[in-house]
C-alpha cells in the first residue's frame, strides 16, 4: 500500500505520540509499504504555551503539495492540529475517505492551562473525528470513556515496544542510593509530575526527559536527579538500572513509557487511571493506589520477569499489522474524480520524509486494490 500520514506531531519533538507514530512508519516500510508524511517543517511557529511543539504556517499550502505526490491507497490523520485540519477538509472536500486516531486527551490538558469547560472541547473533537470512517484509540478503556462522550466508529490500536532496544541489561547505568524510583517523559503540567516528585521515598528519584516544566521541577526538586533527555541504549540501560517505574499522570491514554519500562524488566507504579489500568496488573506488573506512595513500595515488590513477558506481547509489528486492518482502502475512482475536481495533476515522485528538500525521482506504481 501507498498510505499518506499526516500529523502535526514529529520530530524533533520528543514525547510518546511521536515515537508511536515514527516506529509505526518505520515498521510499515520494513513490511513492504510506502509511507508519505505530511507534518510540519519550513517555517514555524511555536504553540502557545508550549514551545517545543512547532505549528505549520500554511497548512493548506502543505497538504495540497503532498496530495499532488499521491495517489494513495490510504490516508490517515493522526493529529487535531492545523496540518490534520487542513487535511480532513481537504478529503471531504473531494470525498476521500480516510481514518483518524486519538493519541492525547487534548481537553485535560487544555483545562489545565486555560479555563475551557470540557463540554467544548469534547464537541470539537467529536466533529473532528466525526467524519472519519474509524477513528483508532490506544485502549479498551478509551474507547469505552470515548464512547460514553458520544464518539462513534471507534477501534482499538495498541501500543508497541521496541524490545530490540528496551530488554534487561546490566543494573549499574545509575550509580544512586537504591532503591532508585524513576520517570521518563514529557515534563509539563498535565504530567502531573510534582504527585511523583513530592513523594518521601527511600533510596534516589531520577527523571529523564525534557519540557516547559522542567526548570521550575529543578528549583522545587534540587534532591532530584534530572538527566535530561537521553535516547536509545543509553536510555534503555538507565532505564533497566531502575528498581521501579513511577507513572504519575492522570490524563494519558495509554503511557507508552509503562511498556518500555515493562520490557526492561521494571515494575510500574501508578494511579488507578485510563492507560495505566489497561497495562498495570496490581501485583503481576506493578501496583495502582491512589496513594501514589503505597504504589511505589507495592511495586517494588513485584517480579521484573513477569513484567518483561507482558510487554513481549506488544510488538511493534503486531502492532502496525493492526494498524493496517483498520485503514480504509480507497477507491481508484476516488482519486480520479478529486484529480478532476481539484489537484489538476499527480506528480511523480515520493517523499518519504516531511522535511526533505528534493524527493527522491520515482517511477510510476500501478496499485491494484481489493475489497
């Protein structure tokens, strides 16, 4: 298949929504597909109140430009922001039919910095998704609150592990008092980071990772460990030197963190919450209380072999393979009446990368679909 993915989320930016999205790409080209990304680059600007996110000027422009790469057999929007918005347009605009996914819970975390009642948020979102023919959550459990909010066509797409990178290593990456209680992730408000933070636990509290938040964390916090943002095994092995894995958020809707975590043999504590009850079994995998606290000593008790035969369920290609069987296959007739509408000309070439100057030439694909 020749799928077009748009999303306002990519790098540079760091947080579980771009690595989901990357790894998804990654391993539908390792399975024969080809993938074209319409995502922000050239000029940007910073969104409001979180600078590290980058919004595309002129999405319009960007999406008529991908669009003229196509044809594709299918296209999914991954982001509400203004490229997946000018995308949804553009298909229903021209009837293509295409599919959406809910990785954040975007109305949480707008109320967290601006006093915008749910009831709206929500209703933007259901008309957003709305027009899709499926829209793809993280859990079981999203799915259920999503449905109850009035959502419709809703499946569920799991999340993955790199287990290739997050596995068991040796346990002296960190050389801290034990035991050593630790987060990675985005450090921002809605990550609820300071429930983990103010905890008066034994042993050290490290974080890895980066964001707004992250100055003020480190005044408030001067016993804490920050490491920064860390990647791949040097990641893995700080990772696999933690006695246990503290989740503080409330608003995730999955935590794709618990799972590489999980691989490396490292039990989770966490609330009671969407995402970490889909993955946190109380005492197989980790711990849930409401007293964060007792989660951690809980946790701590837990065996790290149990955890690491839970996330090897999750493989990223399980994971893109379910991806696959839940995009809509588009109609040739499809594109050929928005060429006629609108786009004028398909041109030839393919751009794997968002970002790259001068797209590779390549040669024309005759693409036969099935039902």
């Amino acid at each position: 298949m020749r799928i077009l993915l748009v999303t306002d989320a990519w790098a540079p930016q760091v947080n579980g929504v771009v690595r989901t999205l990357e790894k998804t790409r990654e391993t539908l080209i390792s399975l024969g597909h080809e993938v074209e990304v319409l995502a922000p680059c050239g000029t940007t600007v910073p969104c409001p109140g979180y600078a590290e996110i980058r919004l595309t000027l002129r999405p319009d422009r960007a999406v008529r430009a991908a669009f003229e790469r196509g044809p594709f057999d299918a296209i999914h929007i991954a982001t509400e922001g203004p490229i997946g918005l000018a995308a949804r347009r553009w298909c229903l605009r021209r009837g293509l039919e295409f599919t959406t996914s809910y990785h954040t819970r975007f109305p949480e975390y707008l109320r967290l910095r601006a006093p915008i009642p749910l009831k709206l948020s929500y209703a933007f979102l259901r008309w957003f998704h709305g027009a899709a023919t499926r829209t793809l959550v993280r859990t079981g459990t999203q799915k259920q609150l999503l449905t109850e909010r009035g959502f419709t066509n809703l499946a569920v797409w799991p999340g993955g592990v790199d287990t290739a990178v997050f596995h068991p290593r040796d346990r002296d990456a960190l050389n801290l008092p034990r035991p050593i209680s630790l987060y990675m992730g985005r450090l921002s408000v809605e990550k609820n980071i300071d429930s983990f933070l103010g905890l008066d636990l034994p042993g050290s509290k490290v974080v890895i990772g980066g964001g707004p938040a992250l100055d003020r964390l480190r005044q408030q916090h001067p016993d804490v460990h920050f490491l920064g943002y860390r990647h791949g095994e040097e990641l893995a092995s700080m990772l696999s030197s933690a006695d246990v894995f503290v989740f503080p958020s409330r608003t995730d809707t999955l935590g794709l963190v618990i799972l590489e975590a999980m691989a490396c043999g490292v039990p989770v504590a966490a609330f009671p919450v969407p995402g970490p009850q889909d993955l946190v079994t109380d005492g197989g995998t980790g711990a849930l209380d409401e007293d964060l606290r007792q989660a951690v000593f809980r946790a701590l008790s837990v065996d790290g072999a149990t955890c690491i035969e839970f996330a090897s369920r999750f493989s990223w290609t399980n994971c893109t393979r379910r991806f696959l069987s839940l995009l809509k296959r588009l109609d040739p007739n499809e594109h050929e009446r928005a060429d006629t509408d609108d786009v004028g000309r398909h041109v030839d070439r393919y751009n794997p990368d968002p970002c790259q100057s001068k797209p590779p030439a390549r040669k024309p694909t005759s693409i036969a679909l099935s039902n």
